[in-house]
DNA sequence: GGAAAGACTGAACAACAGTTCAGTTTTCAT
DNA sequence: ATGAAAACTGAACTGTTGTTCAGTCTTTCC
C-alpha cells in the first residue's frame, strides 16, 4: 500500500518529491536518528517542510507512517534478497556476505542513514525487525545446507548453531556499527575495513582461530 | 551516589525495601520492557506503590532516575568483570563465556528482566551501553592476547578482528534472544540450551566449520 | 518527649504531544 | 475553461507528560 515511494534523484533535489514521499523519506531519517518516540510529527512536518495536517491526511496518524515506512522498506529489503538468491548461484558464504555488505553501501549512497534504520528496526522488536532477521537467517541457512550437501561442512559441526553463529557475525557490524566506529576509527562497512573483515570471517568460519599443524 | 541500593530478598517482599530503592528497582523493570519513553513517571510511581513526587523528590527528575539506574548497574557489571578476572586465571575463552552467562542468569533470577535491561542499554546508544560493549570487548580481547602468547592462535589469524567476532558471538544471543526464542523455543541460556551453545561457539572459534581431514 | 530532618503525598500547573477540521490551493480529466 | 477530486494548510482542541510545592507523616537523635 505504501510503494509508491520514488526514489530520489541523485542531487539534493528532495524538493521534486510530492508531500507524502518527502515525508516517509524524512521520517525514515529522523525515526532513524532519534527513534520513533524522539520525533515529534511537527519535526517530521518541518523537516519535509510541509504542514502537521498533512500526516494525517495521507497516513492517519503518526503511528501510520511508521507503518508505512517500515512496508516500504521490509518490500525492498526481500527484493534485495531474492535478487541475492536468484544472483548467488554459487553456494559460498563469501558472496552472501559481500552482498549483504553491498547491498547496504549501495542503500547508503541513495538513503542515507538506511543503516542506522535497519539497526533500529532490529533492536525495537518491531514486526518487521523480526522478519529481518529471519530473512538474514534464512539466507545464511541455505548456504550451508548446500555446503553441507557437498560434504564442505564438518561431521561433527553443530547444524543448529553454525548458520545462527554466522548470522551474529554478520549482524554484529550492522548493531554495533556506532561502538565499533568509535573503537576502530571506521565503519566496518568502508572499502578498507571490509576486506580486512570479510577475509577474517572467512578464515574463522572456515578453519578456526587455532593453528594448523600440517 | 547511587550505589545504596539494597538488594532484594529472595521472597517477593518487595514492599520490604525504601521507597527510593523500590522505585529503582520498578523503574529498572519498566524501562527494560517497554524503553525509557514509552514509561511516564505514573506509571513508575503507581508500580512502585509511591506517589508521584517522590520521584524527583529523591531523583530530580526522571532523566536523574534513569542516570541513577544506569549507575548502579554499570557499577554493578563493573564489579562482576574484576571478580571474573580474578577468578579467571586460567587463560580460556571458555570460561569467559560461562561466566558470561552464569553472571546473566543469577542476576536474572534477583532481576528479572536484568537482560532485557542490558540488552536496551547496548541498543540503545546510551554511555553505559558503550562501556559495557567495551568491558565485554577488553575481556575477550585479553584472553585472546594471553593465549596468542603462548602460541594457541593460527600466525595467520587477524588480530584485530578476532576478538570483535567472538564478542559477536557472545552477544549475539543477548541482543537478538527475542528472536532466537522465537526461533528456537528456548533462550539461548537455558540449561540444555546453553551447553550445546557453548560447544558450537569453541568448535567454531578454534577449529572452523570445514572437515578436518586428519 | 520533643523537635529537626528527611521521607512522602497528590492536587495543581505549564508545556507539549497527536489529532481534528474548516478552509484554501493545486491537479487534471473532460 | 470548468468543476470535482485530491493535496495541502494551520489554528484550535484534547489528552498526557514531567514538574512543582505546600503540606503531612515518619524517623532519628538529644
């Protein structure tokens, strides 16, 4: 019901954006920054420079646009992971990562601050935080179930935890991201530090932090 | 300042402690369940059976609840990492991660909700948030470090990532445990539950999930 | 036992929240 | 061009929030 949302064009030219897309894209942002409850709707009305009346005339109340920015990004974010699934022929867990990383930056670039809302959707427990990390789980899921197949996984590998413990490392950098950049100086997600951290989680994943006597 | 809290008594004798305590307590719960917002002072008061004023009579202010409560657990958590530290002396990410959870599970069973609390206070960007993430982070960090010293960690492991991972792994259950029992039917530290955890999480750590062709 | 200090009460208050609605402007098919 | 539908406005309204404060009850210490 709320897909109507376009995208914005490249430049800052936010102000070709009609009423009620302006105001889901600036209340992602602010829901984002400050959280549902920091935001008052005449911030919201402010900032997309646009009257209070206006909310509840295309979304009835406050709470309604919350809905409705949560639908429009929970279509896009299965979008994006059936695209992944259909693009991942290959069943290795590195493509899943660097598209779940790509993925981000790409959003990133055109909405900023869409990490800082997918975070907050996850740790709020809202409805579609829930299917996220389901989706997330889900995806990890099969890749080793097809590893597995293949007798790339280890017999005496724990089935139940090893896609859950893989999911936390992948999630890890996305709920984390502000303590993280504050201890490391960069997000995980810069061109720099993901190589760095995607080789790291591979090596992990894969044979462990002991040493290899062969 | 706020560290005369007294603990409660085993027995629901709630009604046992000071208004000011019993109000910490209360707020504590209220704040874990439902956010610091979505709480009003009313609703404090009338949980904790005292009348509104008393509240910014012993507190200030409702912000002066919260920074009291945020004190005394911090100091609290504080207290619980020196005494791991102490106790472990043996150099094992293994115990790190028991003491993680048996320190979780008795403060839930004088707490309840005392995880939920955690859990908002990392989420939620707070300055106590941060320190927990760092003392969490410091103490694996050091096992590691102690156990690189004496060749137990792959030359080729990265040694800024390593411990950020298994932080992840270790928080992993506490932040998403909503999900996870959910998922699985059982928190993460149930009995049953946490052992096979625990199992999966030192396999993965040190030996990986590929087969080991020996 | 008495008086000062602190704990505690709750009605009253001011600020602020989300919502309403009568009215104005814009859009667009005919 | 015209008129109806939709977008949009913003002052007014209503309920809720955190705070205040004058006063009561309880504890404590000489």
């Amino acid at each position: 019901m709320a897909d109507t949302m376009a995208k914005p064009a490249k430049k800052s030219s936010r102000s070709s954006l009609k009423g009620r897309d302006r105001l889901m894209l600036v209340a992602m942002q602010l829901f984002a920054e400050r959280g549902f409850d920091g935001v008052t709707v005449r911030d919201i009305a402010k900032a997309a420079d646009v009257s209070v009346g206006l909310i509840n005339h295309h979304f009835e109340s406050k709470e309604g646009l919350r809905a409705a920015v949560d639908a429009h990004f929970l279509a896009e974010t299965s979008k994006a992971i059936v695209r992944a699934s259909r693009r991942l022929a290959v069943d290795d867990l590195e493509s899943v990562a660097d598209y779940h990383r790509t993925w981000i930056r790409e959003y990133e670039a055109e909405w900023p601050s869409f990490a800082a809302y997918l975070r907050r959707a996850i740790t709020e427990n809202s409805e579609w935080g829930e299917n996220l990390f389901r989706e997330y789980y889900d995806s990890v899921s099969r890749m080793i179930t097809r590893s597995d197949a293949d007798g790339k996984i280890a017999e005496d590998a724990d089935r139940l935890w090893l896609p859950l413990l893989y999911a936390f490392m992948l999630v890890g950098p996305l709920l984390l991201d502000p303590y993280i950049r504050n201890m490391l100086g960069k997000s995980t997600y810069d061109p720099e530090m993901w190589g760095r951290f995607q080789k790291a989680l591979r090596q992990l994943f894969w044979f462990g932090a002991a040493p290899r006597d062969s």
